[in-house]
C-alpha cells in the first residue's frame, strides 16, 4: 500500500497514473487502464498542460467527457489489440465488467 516504489509489479487493486488515469488489476490477472490526459485519446488529447514541470509539481485535477481505455493480462495479452478511443463513463462500465469476467491468467512457466 502506498507510493509504488517497483512500477512493474502491480498488485490486485487501483493505482493512478501520473494524475492523467488510473489502473485497476482485478484478481483474474487482467488490468484495465483509464486514462484522460494530454495525448491519451480522449477530449484531452491536445491539452495544453503549459510548463510540464509546474504541471506534475501542483498535480491539478483533470475532468473529461471521455477517456481513453486498454487492457492487458499478466501475460501481456491485450484486450483490444489497440486502445479504444473516447469511451463514456457507460462505455467504460460495460468494459470493466466484461474484463472482470475473463477466465484467470495462467501463469506462463
């Protein structure tokens, strides 16, 4: 729990991404990724953020009528094969559930 220290290792749960997203890994070894800021597909695209530094250092509060959306397994199986592209909150519902329901990821030996 806490700051994530190894990036590549993510546990069952949520973790933000940067203050553009975040990431749920549910306990079928699927993650969704939701994310909604400068260059991610999504109303934000072309946001200007203005000084980057400033940017990450006052971390603002982003909003957006859409998002950016992409799943991968442990396996690093994709789901779609490339990000969907301006999902609604409904959207992004149907998808979550769905990835919920993938069969368990067997762990490649």
């Amino acid at each position: 729990m806490g700051i994530i220290k190894d990036k590549s290792i993510i546990k069952e749960g949520f973790r933000t991404c940067e203050n553009k997203g975040f990431h749920i890994k549910f306990p079928n070894g699927w993650t969704v990724s939701v994310q909604f800021g400068q260059g991610n597909y999504c109303e934000n695209y072309t946001l200007d953020y203005g000084n980057v530094i400033d940017f990450y250092e006052k971390k603002p509060d982003l909003e957006s009528i859409n998002a950016e959306v992409w799943c991968w397994s442990e396996n690093k199986e994709n789901y779609p094969k490339e990000p969907l592209a301006h999902q609604t909150a409904k959207d992004i519902l149907k998808i979550l559930n769905k990835v919920s329901k993938f069969g368990k990821v067997k762990k490649q030996t």
